[in-house]
C-alpha cells in the first residue's frame, strides 16, 4: 500500500502534468484561433466570401494547424497511435465541431437575419469556445489516449485506459508512430 506522501506526490506529478497539457492545448488552440479569426475576417469581411463557406474554409486551416500542434507538442507525452488513426479521428471530432459552428453561424446570419460582421464574429467566437470544450474532451479520450498502465493488459476491443498512466509511458513507446 503506497504511502500518503507517494500518493500526494503521485497525485501532484498528474496535477502538474495536466495544467501543462492545458496549458499547452491552449497555446495550440490560441494559435489556431488566431489562423481561423483572421482567415473568416478575410474571406468574410474582405473578400465577400459567404459566411458559411468562409467559416468551413477557416475551420480547416486552423484545424491542420492544430493537429500538428496537438500531436507533436500539448499531447506529446501520451500514447502514439498511427498517424493514420489519429489523424482520421482528429478530423471526424473537427467536422462534427465545424458543423456545430457552420450551424451556430447559419442560425445567427440567416433565422436571426443578422449581417453586421461583428455580430456573426461574436457568434463564431461563441461557437469555437464551445467547441474546444468538445474537441479537448474528445482528444484526450479517443485522439491522443492515455498510455496503458505497465502490466495492465487491455481486453480485445476495450477502450483506452483512464487518464493518469501518462508518467509511466517509456520515451521509445511514446516516439513510435
């Protein structure tokens, strides 16, 4: 039975290594906001493209941008699945994501008959802050999943082990792709 000092100590390693993945999640997430804004305020703004169709187009940069970002830098620490694998289902999290934003900015420009440019960016903010609710929620669970914990052995077709065995997960098994 370990010690309440191992188990502190423990429960501080995951404390300090969560705020850093937030904290890195966020950088990432900042940075592609900035990609996404800025392209929607181009292509909506200044080029007068549709709303929707500046949005989709925005969402997908920023969403390449992130994928590298969370890959190789906020999630860097947790298993490795196939880029193949990882990357499909990064996409599928974005596209349900983007859909909910197509459709928050869709509900305010059109049933509401909003065009002032200002207030659908206020809606497209909205909606990218609930989504990278969803989208870390969902990174953490499916994208990037926690590394098994050693001498755990996972039952065919069982989901990721819970978050919490990232210390424990060896630099080589971490690298593998």
């Amino acid at each position: 039975m370990p010690s309440p000092r191992s188990r502190s100590a423990l429960i501080g390693r995951r404390a300090r290594r969560r705020l850093k993945e937030l904290g890195a999640f966020g950088v990432v997430g900042g940075i592609a906001f900035v990609v996404d804004i800025g392209l929607f305020q181009l292509l909506y703004g200044h080029l007068e493209v549709g709303a929707v169709t500046s949005k989709t187009l925005a969402t997908l940069v920023s969403m390449s941008v992130a994928f590298l970002g969370h890959r190789n830098w906020a999630f860097a620490h947790r298993d490795k699945t196939t880029i193949r694998r990882s990357f499909t289902l990064f996409t599928l999290i974005n596209l349900f994501t983007l859909v909910l934003g197509a459709a928050i900015i869709w509900f305010v420009r059109y049933p509401l008959d909003q065009e002032r440019l200002l207030v659908i960016q206020a809606a497209n903010i909205a909606s990218i802050g609930l989504n990278s609710v969803l989208r870390y929620l969902a990174y953490r669970r499916w994208v990037f999943p926690a590394a098994p914990r050693p001498g755990a052995v996972a039952a065919p077709g069982a989901p990721p082990a819970p978050a919490g065995g990232e210390d424990t997960v060896p630099a080589a098994t971490r690298e593998a792709v």
